[in-house]
C-alpha cells in the first residue's frame, strides 16, 4: 500500500483541527454534542447540537480558540487504554452511542494520556482535547499553522454545522479577508467623506457597496469577518440611501413650492414648464397633484432632467374639459417621447415617459407648447 504524503498532510491537519474545534466549541457553548464529522484534504466538517445559531461572537471565539491552542504548539499524544480507564477521564469527548474497541485509542493535546489516566477527576480533560480516535494526526499542534472557520449553519432541527479550513487554506483566506476588510474601510471612508459634505455622489457608491458585498460573499474567509464587513456595509448603504431619502423629500418640497408660486400668477389654460426634480418621480408627480388641487381645469406637462443619472423625463395630467377639446395626456407625452429616446405610457388623463436624451429639453417643452396650442386651437 501506497500514501501519498501531499494528500495525507492536509488530512491530518484537517483532523487534528477537528479535534481542536470541538475542544474550542464545548468552551464556547458549555455543551456541544458531537453529531457527526468529515476530514478533507481541503476542509474540515464537525457537526453537533445546539440550541440555535451561534452569534458572530461566539464563532469568533471559537476561531480564537482555536488558533490559541494552534500557537501553544503543544504535543499531540496518543495512547491505548482500558476502555473502562479511559471513560473515567473527566472531560473526555467521545460520540454518544458510539462502540468503542477495548482498549481504545486516546488522543491528547498537550498532556499525555499516562498522566490523564493517573488522575482522571483531575482538571486535566476538560483544561484540553481529549478524544477517542483511531485516525492519522500531527506531531504537534502548531503544525495545523492556523484555523479559519468559513461557515456555520442549520443542518437539521437542533444541529449545527460548522465548516474550517487549515494551513495555507487559512492562511490564504485571511489574505483575501485582509484586502476585503480594506476596500471596506476605503468605501466607508469615501461614504463618510460624501455624507458630510451632503453630495449626490454619495448615491453612486452604493453600486461599490453592492459589488464588495456580492465579491464578499463568494470569497472563502472567515465565517466572523465576513458577517463583520456585511454588516458595516449594510450600515453603509443604509446611510446613503437615508440621505437620498432626505434629499428627494426636500426635492420634493422645493418643486411642490416653485408649483404653487406659478400657479399663484395667474389662472392658465395649460402649462409647460421644467422642474428641478432630478430623476426623482414622486417630486414630479407632487407637482401635478399641486396642479390637480389648486387649478384643476389646468393641463399640464412638466419636465425634469438629471444630467448625473443621464434621464430625461415628463409627466402630463389633463383634466376632462381640455380632453374635450382635443388634449389627451398620452398624446401629447408621446408627442415629445420619440425626441426624449423614452419609454413611456398613460391614459388620456394622465401620462409619464422617461429618456435618456437630456440635451433635447429646449426642443421637447417646443413641441409639447406647439401641440397644446394645436389641440387647444389657442
């Protein structure tokens, strides 16, 4: 029989590793039934039982566990004993209804099983990993290099499934996890930089966020950092759109006021005119209702241009006497449309179309003039 040294290093640090997690989950939880294992050449699998979700915290402690009982190198022993002997070992992990061979094989991270069986009550096997295992393991624990756990999750009513990796997986991972956490603080910076200074800009970087987070969660890292960055991007993003929220309200405000002054000149017959609503729609669509509630035997086209987002757009409300004469809504909003390169739709009362071709405002508030004054006969 043939080993093959290149698959059977990562194994063993893989299972030496296993051991370890579940060392570092019983401190963490107090109590953590193993449920179930796979060593990997590239992954580590350990299930066990749990009442719910470990928190961020919890699986980042038990990284640090981990990697704790990693940088103390200590020697991994292991021994045969009496089944009997070795069962007595307080803190001693073994699988729930599992049978064991008589003697057993015991394996023991930094105190050698001698001295475990000759003090079984002592603090010894629950101060370390100690196990019932027959498989491969290391020399020593710092051989495993670092630990890294990249997922933790349901994997059926009560039990827990927790993913890790080793050596120069994990290593790897926390290079990537590294570079990720700065491209996070730089985007924070930036979001934090455009906010103060109350930009629109600050609107554009959501599509950085959105890509750092869709980047994020495809790489394998760390289970604790990537929630850690997720969750700061999710602030992040959630203070933009607070500001954009803010921002259009007062958007909204302003055209809702520059309706109401032109409306107060005068009673008209139709009007043409151009907002500072931006690409915001509902700024637009206030306008049209100060007109509806103010003046409702006005028709009215209104456009607004947002040269940042590159759109055009226009909203046309007409009321049932200036559609007896001729004006329709729809019409006259797909008068204009063809010059905005829009899309757009409505009914003779009411219609909307937004473009692309912000440069073809003069041309388009023209034409729509021209084509009240036809339907009209103004």
């Amino acid at each position: 029989m043939e080993i093959d040294p290149e698959r059977r290093r990562p194994i063993m640090n893989n299972h030496t590793g296993t051991h370890v997690l579940n060392f570092a989950l019983l401190k963490v939880l107090g109590e953590a039934d193993q449920k179930g294992s796979l060593v990997a050449p590239d992954r580590l699998r350990f299930d066990f039982s749990a009442k719910g979700a470990l928190s961020t915290e919890q699986v980042k402690k038990v990284e640090e566990i981990c990697n704790q009982v990693v940088a103390k190198n200590e020697v991994v022993y292991a021994a045969n004993a009496a089944l009997p002997n070795a069962k007595a070992i307080q803190g001693l992990r073994a699988v729930f209804d599992e049978t064991y061979p008589d003697p057993v094989r015991v394996v023991s991270i930094g105190i050698s099983v001698e001295q475990l069986l000759a003090d079984p009550d002592g603090p010894g096997g629950n101060a370390t990993s100690v196990e019932f295992c027959g498989g491969t393991h290391l020399k020593r624990s710092g051989h495993i290099e670092k630990m890294v756990v990249i997922s933790e999750e349901a994997i059926a009513k009560g039990i827990r499934r927790i993913v890790a990796i080793s050596g120069a997986d994990a290593k790897k991972a926390n290079e990537i996890a590294d570079r990720l956490e700065n491209e996070t603080n730089h985007v924070v910076q930036r979001v934090t930089e455009a906010l103060a200074k109350e930009q629109s800009g600050a609107q554009l970087l959501t599509k950085e966020l959105l890509a750092l987070k869709d980047e994020l969660s495809r790489e394998q890292v760390s289970q604790w950092r990537k929630d850690t960055m997720r969750n700061t991007l999710d602030a992040q993003k959630k203070k933009i759109e607070d500001l954009d929220r803010a921002a259009k309200a007062a958007q909204s405000n302003k055209v809702v006021e520059d309706c109401k002054k032109l409306l107060s000149e005068g009673p008209k017959t139709y009007l043409v005119e151009v907002f500072e609503a931006g690409s915001n729609p509902k700024a637009l669509d206030a306008a049209i209702k100060q007109v509806k509630s103010t003046a409702p035997e006005t028709a009215a086209i209104f456009f607004s241009v947002d040269q940042q987002e590159g759109k055009i757009m226009c909203m046309s409300h007409v009321p049932q006497t200036a559609i007896g004469k001729g004006l329709k809504a729809n019409e006259w909003v797909n008068h204009v449309s063809g010059l905005m390169n829009a899309k757009g739709g409505g009914k003779e009362g009411a219609a909307q179309a937004v473009g692309s071709k912000t440069n073809a405002l003069a041309e388009c508030l023209k034409l729509a003039d021209e084509f009240a004054k036809l339907k009209l006969s103004i």
